[in-house]
C-alpha cells in the first residue's frame, strides 16, 4: 500500500473527484501523501456510502443534504448541493431545504431531511421519524438513510480533525446563493 503507484492511483482519484464537482480535496491529498494505506482504507466507506440511493433519490439526497449540514455549512454541504444536482434533483427543492424549508421540498424529501436533522442533533424526534421511514420507504429505506445521513458527516468531520475546516458559506443551488439555515 505504501509503493508510489499506489499514491499515484489515488491521487489521480483525488484530483478527478476535485475536478468533476470543483472540490478543494488537499486535504485527502496530505493523507495519501503521509498515510496511503489509511486513504486507501479510508476510501473503502464509499462501498456502502451510497446504499439505496436508487429507492428514493429525492430524499435520499435530503437525508445526506442534512447529515452535511449538520457537520458543515461550507465547502462539504456544497459537495451535498452539487452530487444531488448531478443525480438530477431539483434545484427548487434543494434550495427549499437548504433554506431550511422543508416542506417547499415535497412530502418525502422533507420527511427524509427531518429524519436526517434529528439524527445528527440526536434528537428525541429520532425514534418517531425513524418509524415514519420505516412506514413509508421500508426497511431497506431507513437503512439507506441511515447511511445517507452517517456517511455526510464523515468527510466534514476528518476534514476539520485535520485542521481543514472552514468558516461557514452560502451554498449556491443552480446559480441561486442561500446564506446556510444549519440542520444541526
């Protein structure tokens, strides 16, 4: 894991992924340069990152949008902003939840992003909303949100525990700027 084909390969990843979504990734950048084999295991999340995307896009990318928000409202919560805009969600309900309008989002979008909110404050409102997921997506719904919302938080946070996090920003939504309303 340490060979210099090795960082080659995931640097190559690292730059493509910076280049598709214009993403600041110096940070997993230093990683692979000091610790390849941590980057690479690292890496690895992405398997069941995105577990069940496919069951309900629109909220999917709610629950992810908050689990982000809750974490960061800065260059990481636009990463959110911009895959589900390339997953071909609607600017207008991104843009509602980003607002911090839920409902704006459609039925489904803003139970998911309630959902996802409540996990990352740990709120009490968890078990309810978790049931209501249960109830209208399945048990296979509430684990890809779980996922969604668990996965969101983690690049943000290794970010910031690397001393790379940064001050709040206003997150664009198809050439729209929204000063951030946090989900967290």
């Amino acid at each position: 894991m340490e060979t210099p084909l090795v960082k080659t390969l995931l640097h190559a990843a690292i730059r493509n992924f910076e280049k598709t979504f214009h993403y600041d990734a110096t940070y997993m950048h230093e990683v692979i340069d000091h610790a390849p084999a941590a980057a690479w295991k690292f890496g690895l999340i992405q398997i069941p990152a995105y577990y069940g995307k496919s069951l309900n896009r629109d909220a999917w990318h709610a629950a992810h949008l908050a689990g982000a928000l809750s974490e960061d409202c800065g260059p990481c919560a636009q990463l959110s902003v911009d895959m589900a805009l390339r997953d071909g969600v609607d600017p207008a309900k991104l843009a509602a939840l980003v607002r911090g309008d839920a409902d704006a989002a459609g039925a489904e979008a803003a139970l998911a992003f309630r959902y996802g909110t409540a996990v990352a404050k740990n709120s009490p409102d968890v078990v309810e909303l978790s049931a209501a997921i249960r109830r209208r997506f399945g048990e296979r719904g509430l684990i890809a949100f779980a996922y969604a919302v668990t996965f969101a938080r983690v690049y943000p946070t290794l970010k910031r525990a690397l001393g790379h996090g940064q001050a709040c920003a206003k997150i664009v939504v198809d050439h729209e700027t929204i000063p951030v309303k946090l989900a967290a």
